[in-house]
C-alpha cells in the first residue's frame, strides 16, 4: 500500500467513521455508504494534505470516482503532475 492510499484511506476514515478494513482500491464508494457530504468533505481534505486541486463536478460524481482506487490514482496522477 502506498504513502498516499494509507493517508487517504485515513481521511476516509477520519471523515466517516467507515471501518478500515472495507477500505480497498476495489471497493465502491456507494456500498461503504459514503453519502454527497462526506465525499466533497473527504476531497476537501485530499487536496489540503496533498496541496493538489482534484478536478470535481458534483453532476458527474459516478463518472468521475466510482471506487476508491478511481479516487487513489486520480490523487497519485496529480501529486507526480505537481512534484
């Protein structure tokens, strides 16, 4: 597991008390019953930790983040842009 999949399943965890151990790369944000909130919450604080801007639109949050490793790799590809 990398530095930034363990700091953002921390976030996760932080901002919606989900058990860590459902937190996988797999795992679909609407069966770990992440609701609107939490997720603008929860990318709120990615982009604070990260000092990144994660490109967002709340009409299209299926398209963009169905799984947490959508959310992982869309972190991972910003911070290598940035660095």
């Amino acid at each position: 597991m990398s530095d930034i999949e363990n700091k953002i399943y921390d976030i996760i965890v932080e901002k919606t008390g989900v058990n860590r151990g459902k937190l996988r790369r797999d795992a679909i944000l609407g069966d770990l019953n992440i609701s609107s909130l939490d997720f603008v919450e929860i990318l709120f604080s990615v982009e604070e930790t990260f000092d990144i801007e994660v490109p967002y639109n709340a009409n299209t949050q299926d398209q963009d983040f169905k799984t947490l490793g959508d959310i992982i790799s869309a972190v991972e590809t910003l911070v290598t842009e940035r660095d």
